[in-house]
C-alpha cells in the first residue's frame, strides 16, 4: 500500500526587541541541528495564528508577545529527513518576559541578533529571509534593501 504523505503546518514566530533585534533559538537534537530559528512549532487543530505564536513563545522561551501578524509563507522541502513543511512566518513583538530556553532537549543556545548579522538559519527561515519579505522592524523597505544583505 503506498504511503499517503501530505505537507504539515509549521510556523516561526520572529519576535523583536526595543532595539529591533531578534530572537533565535539554536536547535538540536532534531532536523535542522546547529541551525537557529525563532521560537515556533505546528499549528495545532483549530488554533489560529495569533494563538500559535502566543503558545509557542510562552512554551519555547517564556515570554508574552503581542502585535502578531503573518509576513509570508514558505514551503519547505526537507529531503534528507523526508519532510515537508508549509511554513508561515509570523511576527512579533516582546511584551513581557526575560526569554529563556524552555526546551533544553530542543534547543541549546538562545540569543539576541541584528537584522543585518544572522546567524546560520534552519531552512525555513533561510527561505523566508530568501523570499526577500518587508523588513521585520517595520521601515516599510524590503528586507535586503534594509538590511543591506
């Protein structure tokens, strides 16, 4: 009997600072190991996305976010694991909370970064970022443009 696949419903929720800077989790022990994404996971059964991206970010790094709202889509191959994924970015902004690593068996690192200094990003986000969006500190500029990459 052949398998059935369809693609599963993921999403990153890019959360920004007072200094427009954003938060990346570094992954591991899953797809994607040493690459950075921001908080994010599966849209659950009748969730909408407002309440993904508030989950996710009280789930994955304890803090509360507010002023969500979709940039983009991406779809997303993952051929070595056999996975694919439609993946909408979200963003965000901190409203309260220290962030934190939640998920120790997910993530290993967390930190702050420039718009124009990323560091090596799972696939979805490298696509997104790819697909050229309108910049995440709100310029109203396209995100190359802005950030000058």
């Amino acid at each position: 009997m052949k398998e059935n696949k369809h693609p599963q419903v993921g999403f990153g929720v890019y959360i920004l600072n007072e200094k427009n800077e954003l938060l990346l989790l570094k992954r591991k022990g899953t797809h994607g190991d040493g690459k950075w994404c921001p908080p994010g996971g599966h849209l659950e059964f009748g969730e909408s996305f407002d309440q993904g991206a508030k989950r996710e970010a009280k789930e994955e790094v304890d803090v509360a976010v507010g002023d969500v709202e979709v940039m983009g889509l991406t779809n997303d191959i993952f051929k070595k694991e056999n996975k694919h994924y439609i993946t909408i970015a979200l963003s965000a902004k901190l409203k309260s909370g220290t962030p934190k690593i939640m998920e120790s068996h997910a993530h290993s690192d967390i930190g702050w970064f420039k718009l124009n200094k990323l560091p090596t990003l799972f696939l979805c986000n490298k696509n997104f970022f790819k697909s050229n969006p309108a910049c995440l500190c709100g310029s109203g500029k396209k995100f190359e443009e802005c950030c000058g990459l």
